[in-house]
C-alpha cells in the first residue's frame, strides 16, 4: 500500500539517538574488524552407532574489551538427512531466543552425542554429499565440503567466532571466481545475482519497494550458491529472526547479527531444483493456490465509491479484457477500521450486490485489511479485542501505535487466542461482505510514529543498517522493547510478524469458507510460502521498477513463495501508455497478475489506452490458454518447492551464461519470457539456452542453437516475446476465464526437440478444494509423451490418477510443432481410445511448413483427457 511521511522532528530524534548510541563494539563492527577473539575447542563427539551426530564444546580465549562475550558455547553439527546438514551453536548454560518450533516445525536438536560416542573431527554419512569438518586451526574453525568434488562450501578458517548476548559474528571464505550467490532479501536490486561489495540488512520494515538497496518488508537468511562452470548448487539458511546485515565481498560471506543463536542447515543439492526440494521439505511446501488466483486482478488505492468498482468491472467486460478478480484497497472502509464497510461510500447492501455480480459472472474479490485495530470503544472488534487481551504490551500496558485509523492496538499473532480472535472477526465481516481473499499490508508492522526508547533492547550496541542509513531499529515499527504472548520482546520476534498474521488469515479463510485460501502478504519471513502469496511491494511507474521486478520475483520463489508478481504499470507516480504497455506484455507471465496504483497517480486500467488494450487481449488471451500449466506448476511447486517463475539456470545449471541474467526469466521449464525493459525499445537481445525454441505468438519463428548464444529479436510495441522450448508438451485450455465447470474443453500443444521427442503434464481438480492432491477422488494428473519414429509421430497419454470426473473434459485440438517438412503436405492420423474398447478414429490433419519445420494440427477429436489413448501422425 501507501508509505507514509517521517515528520521532521522525528528524523532529528532518530538521529540524536543514534548518536548517543554509538559504542566501541558499533565502530568496530561497521569497520567490519573482528569483534571478538574466537573460540577453542574442547572436545568433539561423533555419534558411533548412528555417524550422524557430532558435539563440541567450545571456550572463550578471551574477553573482548567491549561487550561481553559468552564464555561457553555448544556447537552440535547433525545430519538431519542425507542431504541436509544442522549446525547450531549457542549457550551452553543459557537458553537463548531462536525461532520456536511451533512457528517452524522442525527437529529437536539433541544435547550431546549418545554413550559409546568417538573423539572426532569429521562427520560424513554414508550416502551423504556434505562432509562436516573441525579444522585443524586456532582459533576454532569448521568447514562444509562436497564429497564427490572436493569442493569447500562453507569454510570458517581464519575468521573469530565472536557470540556476546545483542552479537554475533561468523564468517566464511568463498571462491569468488566460482561462487553465485542468490537470496539473502528482501530487496529491490538490478541484478538477481549478488554483486561483490554489499552489505544486505534484514530487518521488515515498511520502506517502499521503489527504493533499491534497502531492507524491505522480508528476511530471508537463505542463499543458494552455483558454482562455476559446472553448475552444482547448495544452500544455506541461517534460521534467525533478529535483525542482521549480511556482507558479501565475493570471496567472503561475513552475517552479523544482533540476538538468537547460529542456527545453520546446509543443502546439498547438487541441482538448483533439488535445493529448493530440500529446503522447502524443511521450512514448508508452498501453499497451493485456488484456480482462479492466477486470473488477471485489478486494483487501486483511490477507488471512491462503489459505482467506480462497478465502472471498472465493466469497462473490462466491454473492451473484452479478461479479469477474473476485482480488488479494494483501505477505500472501502468505515474510518480505515478493518472488518467495516463505509456506510455511504460502500453501503452493505450495494456492495453485495456488486460481489454477487462478479461471482455470477465467474469472478471474484478480494479486500485488504491492516493488523492495527482502532483504538475507539464503539468499534466492535476493538471491544472483542480487549475483552480477549490479544494486543501487544509496552510499558505495562497495550502498545499503542498509529496507522491510517489514527491510534492502533496490534494484536499479538504470537498468543494463541489472537488467531481465534482474528478467525472470528474474518467470519463476522464475511457474513456482511462474501469476499473470496484476503490481502493482509503494513504488517512489518508499519507504525507512523517511533516512541522513545524504554530498555537496553531498544538501542542494540550494534546498528544494522536499517534503511541504508542505520536507522535505530524501532523507526516506525513496534519498539523493541514491546512483549509478546510469553515474554517474548518485539527485538526477538519482530521478523514473524507477517509470517504468523499470514498462518493466522490462511486458517480463518480455509475453516469459513471450507475451500482453499487466497491470502497476500507483503511482510514475509523463511516460511511464508507455507501460507501465503507475495507482492514486491510499493514500486513506481518507472522503467527501472519494470526491471527490478524479474529480480524480485525471482527471488521470491527462492525464498519458497512461488506466487509473486508486481504491480503492473507502477503503483507510485504516474505511469505512461508506453511503460504501461511493455509492463502488461511482461506482467502477464507474473505468476501472479495485478495491476495496482495509487490515489494520487493518474488511472491506468488497461481500457484506458487503445495500444494498452490490444496487448492486454494479446498476452492476456495467452496466458488465460497457458492456465493448466501455470496451474500444474502450482502443484509441482506445492509438491516440491520449485519456483514458477525461475531463472534460467535452474534449467540450464551447466551454462554459465545463464548465471548473470536478471532481465529474462522462464515459466517452469517450458517457457522463455524476454521482454522489452527498456523506453523507446523495439528490439530486445536475449539469451537462448541450447535447444529449439518456438515463439508462441508466431509458431513458424524459431531459434534454434547448440551450445546456447544471444539473439536480437524484433519487439515492435505490441509484441513481447515469448517461446516454447523443444521437448515440452502444453495442455491449454479453450475458456478465457477461471471458471471450472464439469464441460472444459483442452488443446495440446506438442514442441518437438531436436530428437522429436516431447513430454508434459497437466494437474486438474476444482481449482479450490483445500488439499491439492488429497483425496484420489478430487484430482487427476495425466502425463503425455511424444516421439518420432519411422516417419510417424505418435503421441501417447497415461493416466497417473484419474478418478477425478473428468468424462466432460475434452481434449479438443493437438498441434505438433518441429516436424520435419513434407514435401506432399499430406498428413493422416489415427487415434485409438484405449479405455472403450480401443475404438480408433482416422482422418486427416491439415499441416503447413516453414522453412525449417512443419506444423501439423488435428482437430475436433472430442477425446476425454481422462481417458488414455494414442493420437498417431503418418506423414
């Protein structure tokens, strides 16, 4: 949503503070020298019986002169499985704040190794790639290699391990010729890779995505590295919720950070696919997201009244644009207090009216609400609030902060009866207002004042670089010094809060409408895929934030939350026909599509602009025929943590071209989005893996290259492009809409590779049912094969699970694209239905060539996807 103006007196504060905060161990650590003397060891253990296990116990070697440091640390390195090594170290004789179980299930760290356990240095499983070792070196050290290349992942040699109570500090070497380092966000950066020299803070705060550089609304202390030339990968995650700065220099990864403990798990790969495999088996799958989700949405900040919601809806529906969900921001609101309708502007019952209109036209709606609760003791929610006690505490009593109500409380996620709290008042408000989805904003949490400090924990002696200009860490947020459910401070859990609001809204949704849920977060945390979609946040209609958006949902799906997209056009500023255009041909390829602005830009829906309007219906056409795909990446996604929008080097990890790109990016593995970035551009030079690729907007213009090379392609204003790799096979759909009814009707696209071989699959079910891939009975999943052989090419269907009705689902067309040219042009096929009695079907099929391919086309076959058959080509 919105950012909001720091007054002048508060900046003035905020600096003063900063000043009479400074201390020996801050100067020391922003001149990034070693605060600390190390550790050394005392003893290491290796489990004997399960070689899984290893224990130290590390002692200082000296007090710094600064900040006191912890005597006595245990460091406990596990393999938790094969391909998933823990190393922990904290407190040996103090419980120290991490990220609870409850938050993010995971394993309980045993406290030592078992009797009978061996004096050892190394720890190595059989059937493990990771070997864990204890260097010879003093102070102590320890090192994460590969086992089957040798290579050194992770080395701690010749870098102090300081750990005082408010810092801690731990380096590691780095090849920088071989290293690529991704993750570490969020933030709005130019280049997906991480570029030498950066200092990356996390810390949530409520800084608008149009400032690159800075911290923004999430904290991910997770990067995946690939290593040149030969494109192994692995992951790191530092699981830790206080505030940090990561400094990456290319040869050195340094994290500094201000509480908790170092909690480390280490991925082996060896693919970018499998890290994400393990990472997300870890931190949570993400969560599958209804049908309709990935339908075109359209929103303002600044829409008045309920007659401009309607007036949208409908100039869609005249210039024939698809738009499957309508969105309203804090307009809709009494007095901005979440769960209430503007009586005058909004009235109950003309707003019904409305949402019963756009689910009778196979559309849906979606509001937002914000986690400050207006402090008035007429408001309803407030009085429920207060009678159950669910709000954060400071100073003895509710912290009381500001928003766009005026006055807040802020519910406390982390009590338990919060989440009954807020499940109820989401049931009150829908029995007013049926919305179908729920966008949750300002939830870092945004604060539009920062109160003075009160404790030590307001004013850490260490300042991360909150900003870019190492604001104290309470600007315009909860003070740190603030308590939750527990005792816990608002210093240690700070970062959880989008990601408990997310968990919390997620359930409410699911337990009152009974289907699965639609949530948007902007506030994010390692997790938050589990619950939640994401948005890069407040961007501006500029040809950088056009850019920066690849990088950001890239990123995204790094961090687990594969549905992401941006705000087409810009939400800041005003945007421009031509900017709006190119953003609408790339937006369209989000896998989550929105167009948003704000109050005081000028309007920018789609119908607005003639040229606009042609590529909306243009891209738009595509990706609603492109839905089943997009659709069955939700579910791989869901299965296995792989990102929809990827970079290119998940597909291509062997090429070291593709390792830099930050302006391309594919749509799972079959698709290749090169849009123009730049003003007044008409040309666009992209980058082709090796491979065959169709340009999906006209079928007979290729690119065809062996070991991969850059291409100038033709972008005049109303094309973006967009091909299909060789080898895929893509179930389309007719409809372009969302609507799932029993009758649908599909295409096949069939993309040939150089060996005239292709393969697909296509995941159906309701499109809302709460468990993807639950019950037999509520989905099918088919899988599609395709080669050539002795002049015939012979498509063939295999159902994995098919009890899902799917008798009404026709498949209706198949194209083969990449076939050798005929020189008759004449070309029949056969289908055999193999479930009814092998009933076989035999015609001809109209086909055109080029000049490298043929195309062929079967039509009006009516063949139940459901059932398995065989679709013959003889040439």
């Amino acid at each position: 949503m919105r950012r909001n103006i720091i007054p002048c007196f508060a900046l003035l504060f905020l600096s003063v503070v900063s000043l009479l905060s400074s201390s020996t161990l801050a100067a020391l650590a922003q001149q990034d020298q070693p605060a600390g003397h190390g550790y050394r060891l005392i003893s290491a253990h290796r489990n004997h019986k399960s070689g899984d296990l290893l224990t130290a116990e590390l002692r200082l070697i000296r007090q710094s002169s600064y900040e006191f440091d912890i005597e006595k640390l245990r460091f406990i390195a596990s393999f938790e499985t094969k391909d998933r090594l823990r190393i922990r170290i904290t407190d040996a004789d103090q419980p120290r704040w991490e990220v609870p179980p409850e938050v993010i299930p995971r394993q309980t760290p045993p406290n030592e190794a078992s009797r009978g356990a061996t004096k050892s240095r190394v720890l190595s499983p059989a059937g493990s790639d990771l070997v864990f070792t204890i260097t010879n070196s003093f102070p102590f050290a320890f090192a994460v290699t590969r086992r089957s290349s040798g290579e050194v992942l992770f080395s701690t040699e010749g870098h102090s391990l300081v750990f005082k109570d408010r810092y801690l500090e731990i380096s590691s070497s780095l090849p920088g010729e071989k290293a690529n380092l991704y993750g570490l966000g969020e933030h709005t950066k130019s280049s997906f890779r991480l570029v030498p020299d950066e200092k990356l803070t996390l810390w949530n705060a409520d800084i608008a995505a149009m400032n690159p550089n800075v911290n923004l609304y999430g904290s991910h202390p997770f990067y995946m590295d690939v290593r040149s030339p030969t494109g192994a990968a692995h992951g790191v995650l530092l699981l830790n919720s206080n505030g940090m700065d990561v400094l990456y220099s290319g040869s050195l990864i340094t994290y500094k950070v201000i509480g908790g403990i170092l909690d480390f798990y280490f991925f082996a790969g060896p693919t970018p696919v499998a890290v994400m495999d393990q990472y997300t088996k870890l931190i949570g799958r993400p969560a599958p997201m209804p049908y309709w989700s990935f339908g075109f949405h359209q929103c303002r900040y600044g829409y008045k009244n309920y007659s401009e919601l309607v007036e949208v809806a409908t100039g869609y529906e005249e210039a024939e644009i698809p738009l499957s969900v309508m969105w309203t921001d804090i307009d809709y609101m009494d007095g901005y207090k979440d769960f209430t309708l503007d009586p005058v502007n909004f009235p109950d019952d003309k707003m019904r009216n409305f949402v019963q209109r756009l689910h009778e036209n196979g559309q849906k709606y979606v509001v937002i609400v914000d986690p400050g609760i207006s402090v008035n003791t007429t408001y309803a929610t407030f009085q429920r609030g207060m009678k159950d006690q669910v709000f954060i505490k400071w100073n003895g009593t509710n912290y009381l902060g500001a928003v766009w109500p005026g006055p807040v409380y802020y519910p406390d996620f982390l009590n338990p009866a919060t989440s009954e709290f807020w499940s109820q008042e989401i049931s009150i408000f829908r029995r007013t207002l049926r919305f179908d989805g729920l966008w949750i904003d300002m939830n870092e949490l945004s604060n539009f004042i920062t109160s003075p400090p009160l404790t030590y924990l307001d004013d850490p002696p260490y300042k991360i670089n909150n900003g870019g200009v190492q604001r104290p860490i309470g600007s315009n947020t909860v003070p740190a010094s603030a308590l939750h459910f527990g005792g816990q401070t608002e210093y240690d859990v700070h970062n959880l809060y989008g990601f408990l609001e997310s968990k919390a809204t997620h359930d409410a949704l699911m337990r009152d409408t009974g289907k699965r849920p639609f949530v948007l977060s902007r506030s994010t945390f390692v997790g938050s895929g589990k619950y939640t979609a994401h948005w890069s946040g407040d961007n501006a209609a500029t040809w950088e934030d056009l850019a920066y958006s690849i990088p950001s949902i890239l990123n995204s799906g790094l961090f687990g939350i594969p549905m992401v997209g941006a705000d087409i056009c810009g939400f800041n500023g005003n945007t421009t026909e031509e900017l709006c255009n190119r953003w609408i041909q790339l937006g369209a390829f989000y896998p989550f599509a929105r167009d948003h602005s704000d109050k005081n830009s000028i309007r920018q829906e789609l119908y607005l602009w003639k040229s606009v309007t042609e590529s909306a219906k243009n891209v738009l056409g595509l990706r609603y025929r492109l839905l089943p795909y997009y659709y069955t990446l939700m579910y791989k996604a869901h299965q296995k943590g792989t990102p929809i929008a990827r970079p290119l080097f998940f597909s291509f990890p062997e090429d070291p071209n593709t390792y830099g790109i930050s302006t391309q990016f594919l749509v799972g593995e079959a698709l290749l989005v090169s849009p123009v970035l730049k003003q007044g551009a008409t040309s666009v030079e992209a980058y082709f893996p090796k491979g065959r690729w169709f340009n999906l907007f006209n079928l007979f213009h290729t690119v065809e290259t062996t070991y991969g090379k850059k291409v100038t392609l033709q972008a005049p204003n109303d094309t973006i492009n967009v091909h299909a790799r060789g080898g895929n096979i893509l179930v389309l759909q007719e409809r372009l809409d969302v609507t799932l009814e029993e009758e649908r009707l599909f295409g096949i696209l069939v993309v040939l590779d150089e060996e005239g071989a292709a393969r697909g699959e296509v995941f159906l079910d309701d499109g809302e049912v709460v468990k993807m891939g639950g019950k037999k009975s509520e989905w099918a999943l088919i899988r599609f094969t395709c080669e050539v052989k002795d002049g015939k090419v012979k498509l063939k269907s295999q159902v994995v699970n098919g009890s899902y009705a799917t008798e009404k689902m026709l498949v209706n067309n198949v194209v083969f694209l990449g076939l050798r040219k005929s020189n008759s042009g004449a070309v029949t096929y056969d289908l055999k239905q193999k479930k009814s009695g092998r009933k076989s079907f035999e015609g001809n099929a109209s086909y055109k060539s080029a000049e490298k391919f043929g195309l062929a086309q079967v039509n009006d076959i009516s063949q139940p996807i459901g059932e398995n058959f065989e679709l013959q080509l003889s040439m």
